[in-house]
C-alpha cells in the first residue's frame, strides 16, 4: 500500500511516536513550532517540531526526495524542580527516540547528525527553559504537490456542454 508523501503526514508519523513513547507528552503538547506565538504557556512536557530547512532535492531508489534539517524543541515549565537538568534529560531522552527512527513511513530515512543544544528559556511568571534537538532526514515527497485540506478561494460554476478547458470564459462565480 503507497503512503502519502507530505510534511503533514510526515509530522503526525513523528507527533504519534513520541506520544506513544511516554505518558509524560500528551498529544495536545506536540505542535509544529509557529515563530509567530510568542504567548505560549507551557504546563506540561511540550514538543515543537521545527522544519528548519532542506537542501537541494534528491532523488533515491528513483523517487524525489529531500534533506530535512530537523529542531525538536523539548520545553518544560520553569515550575519544575532542577528545570535545567530535567529539560536536558528530556532532550536527550528525545535523542533517543529519534535514533534510527523512521517514524513507520517507507518513504524515510534513518535520521542522521542527531545533536542538542540548550534552546531558549524564559525566566517570567509563565516560564520555561527548553533544549533544542536537531537531526537529518531524508524524506520522500510525491510526485506533484496536493494540498492537504485545499479550500478554493474562488468557486466558479458552468451549464454542461459549456464546461471543461476552452470553456473557461463561460463560467460564471458562484454567489
């Protein structure tokens, strides 16, 4: 059976194995990371999966592929005792879950350059303190680009026999 091959498929592959991995991350506090929410609270173990970068497309067993450089963000509450040695703990704990991990999909690669670094904190009411786990991975992508949940900014209609290409200018906007 072929797999979807998207970002978004590739994200929930990795979200569902981490919260499978221990009853300490819930589902809710696994996210792709958004640069533009600044007002997160974070109460509980939380996971914000960044997709940094790739590099030139690659093609393998003659599929198209890229090099995803990968940031898991692993964040805890600054309300937890020895937070700076328990978010440590929790990064690598996340190491090890991506080593060698290729999250059931058939399209990807065993993960390479695993590392973790001390990310941001915040020392604030709403506090956190957070290390960052960075890897790569070769992921497979379709062969042509298919939305997920695609909405149509435009709804246009036609009367049949009037319809299909050449036909264009005699469709009229749905109201």
């Amino acid at each position: 059976m072929s797999q979807t091959r998207s970002f978004t498929a590739y994200f929930k592959a990795i979200k569902y194995h981490l919260v499978q991995s221990s009853e300490k991350i819930e589902d809710s506090a696994v996210t792709v990371f958004d640069v533009t929410d600044g007002e997160q609270v974070f109460n509980g173990p939380t996971i914000l999966v960044e997709f940094s970068e790739f590099d030139r497309p690659l093609k393998t067993s003659g599929k198209k592929s890229v090099e995803l450089l990968m940031h898991l963000h692993c964040i805890l509450s600054s309300a937890n005792d020895n937070v700076s040695l328990e978010v440590a703990n929790f990064a690598a704990f996340v190491s090890t879950l991506i080593d060698g991990n290729t999250w059931g999909l058939d399209y990807v690669k065993p993960p390479t350059e695993i590392a973790g670094q001390p990310g941001k904190y915040d020392t604030g009411t709403k506090g956190f303190d957070s290390w960052i786990v960075s890897f790569k991975q070769v992921v497979g992508i379709g062969e042509s680009w298919e939305p997920d949940n695609f909405v149509p900014n435009e709804v246009l209609w036609g009367i049949a026999p009037d319809v299909g290409l050449g036909n264009e200018d005699k469709y009229k906007p749905a109201e």
